[in-house]
C-alpha cells in the first residue's frame, strides 16, 4: 500500500471533528471529482476540521488509479492527515460488524439474483414504499432448509432486516431528508463488504464527522444514517454538493473529452486555470489559483446555482477557455 503521509492540516484544532474525501480508484479523477475533493477539504478546513482520505476500493479498481489520483489532488493543493485508509484493508472489521448484527438477529441470507429482484418487483407492481430499487424481501422468511438448499446453487449475499424505518437526516443544502431504509445488502455474495456498511465502519473509524460528496449519493444518507444508529456510532453531518455536469446535463465523465488533470494540462492548461474554473463554478470573487485561494473566500462560497456544466476545452490556441 503506497502510504502518503502529510503533516496534519495547520488549521485543524483538536476537538473540531474530521471531514473527508473518498474516492473510488477507478480511474483518474475528472474536474468534477476534483472541485468535490476541494470542497470536502475546504469544509473540513473552514471549521477547523481535520481532513482524512479514504480508497474505496471494494468494486471496480484501475492499476495505478489510486495513486495518480493522489498526486492529483495534492497538485491541486489539497492537504491530509495521515494514514490514507485504503478500504480493503479493512474487510475483516467490516465482516466482524456484520457478524454482530447477525448475532443480534438483524440480518438475514439473499440468494437473489438482480434479475429475480427486477421480476420480482415487476409482478408486485412497484418496489416497496415506491423507493426505487428496494429490495421486495423475497428471502426475509425462508427457512432453514430452505436456505440450506438454496446455498448449494449460489452463496448468498447477507441483508439488514431494516423493517422499513423511516429515517430522517439533515443536510445542509438539501435540508431533512427523509428516506425508508428497506433491507439493503451488507455483505455482497462474493463475501465482500457493501458500500454503505464499509461506509459507515470506516467513517467512525476515522473520526469523521463531516461527510462533503456529490448530490448523487444523497439518498444513500438516511440508509447509512440508520446504520449508525444499529452500530452506536455517531451520525456525520452531511453537506451533499452538486454535480459537474456535460452539455447534455448527463454526469461529467471521461468520454466527454479534456476532463482529467492530465488532459487538461496536455491541452495548454495549468492548475491555476482548472482552480480558477472551479473557483468561478463556487461563485468566488476575484482570481482563484490554489485550494487555498478557496478557503480564503470560502465564506463567500455560492453552491445555489444547481449543477455546474463544464465544457471541455479543446487546446489553449482554440481559445478553449471556460465560460
Ligand atoms: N467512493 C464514492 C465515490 O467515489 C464516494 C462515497 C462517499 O463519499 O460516501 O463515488
């Protein structure tokens, strides 16, 4: 594991909490990911927080992703206080937490497959409570025998037996937020931790009570907000950011062109440039240059106006600047 260790932050004050970024190592980061690690970071650093980063690396990971995608953000400007928490690493608390919860009678076998969980909920005529993706509990009651058998065809993935809890968090552009937190997987089938337990484990292992990340995830939150209720752990204050969008209003990715640090800078354009875009995109008065040209307006920042649409450049000589 490449360990990057960075003096903690000047700013940051004991007792003042944690924020963090966490991307997954899936390939470099685009402009998008990098104006969130900005703000995860200029957040964290604006209340005196410490700022910790996280690989989440469960699901798909691209050689050499994690450790462009560090230089990047320390080219940006960006500082953290060590270690960098690589998720992997620690499967094993994630399946001893999952073990407790099936302890506590709190989980239940899933032999499911996606497939038979869209048909499933095609001939019930929607998914439970009408949140998208629910799972329909066909597995909640089987019994023993049953599951028994059903593991000889497949190895089950393990569910929380939520009870469809009503959960509400509050975030600090979106407000409360309320979601029914239905049976979402823990443990995938190939026995590797799901996003939102591993999520939730490392954030209170990390000490951090700050969680900055793109709107997309904002339903994640009340799920996740539950699962920290289960644990004893401590609930994260959530600041759900808008998206960097395309021309077509789609999510910014690299097949729309000049997106990545790299190409940006292959293009003719420099740090400076991409910051003073992300500076504009946060509403910031005067020249930006650095991550700490936006701490130092951050109380001027505006996140009002929706998502930001970039448009790739093409080269410095096509006058590619952005709008
Ligand atoms: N790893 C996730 C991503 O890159 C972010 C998860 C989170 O911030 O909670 O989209």
């Amino acid at each position: 594991m490449t360990e990057i260790t960075r003096a903690p932050g000047p700013d940051s004050r004991p007792g003042c909490g944690v924020g963090r970024y966490a991307p997954s190592p899936s390939g470099d980061l685009h402009i998008g990911n990098l104006r969130t690690a900005v703000l995860a970071w200029a957040f964290a650093r604006a209340a005196g927080k410490g700022f910790v980063l996280r690989i989440e690396d469960l699901d798909r990971v691209r050689a050499g992703a994690r450790e462009r995608q560090l230089a990047d953000l320390e080219a940006v400007g960006l500082d953290w206080d060590p270690p960098v928490v690589v998720q992997s690493d620690r499967e094993p608390e994630h399946r001893a937490v999952v073990a407790d919860l099936t302890r506590r009678g709190l989980t239940y076998e899933c032999f499911c497959t996606r497939r038979e969980i869209q048909a499933e909920i095609a001939a019930a005529g929607g998914a439970p409570h009408g949140a998208p993706g629910a799972y329909p509990g066909t597995c909640r009651d089987l019994s023993a025998a049953e599951r028994e058998r059903r593991r000889r065809d497949r190895p089950p993935a393990v569910r929380l037996r939520a009870q469809a809890q009503e959960v509400t968090v509050v975030d600090r552009f979106a407000g409360q937020v309320t979601g029914t937190v239905d049976d979402m997987v823990l443990l995938r089938n190939d026995g590797r931790p799901a996003y939102n337990l591993a999520v939730v484990v490392d954030d209170a292992h990390q000490g951090v009570d700050q969680v900055v990340r793109g709107d997309d995830l904002l339903l994640s939150a009340p799920r996740q907000a539950h699962l920290a209720d289960l644990l004893s752990l401590p609930r994260v204050t959530y600041i759900h950011v808008p998206l960097v969008v395309n021309a077509e209003g789609a999510r910014l990715a690299k097949r729309d062109g000049a997106v990545t640090l790299e190409d940006l800078q292959a293009a003719g354009f420099g740090v400076p440039d991409v910051m003073g875009w992300i500076g504009r995109s946060l509403g910031l008065p005067g020249s930006v240059a650095t991550a700490s040209d936006v701490l130092d307006s951050f109380t001027l920042l505006d996140l009002t106006g929706g998502p930001w649409v970039f448009h790739p450049p093409g080269k410095l000589s096509d006058s590619g600047v952005q709008p």
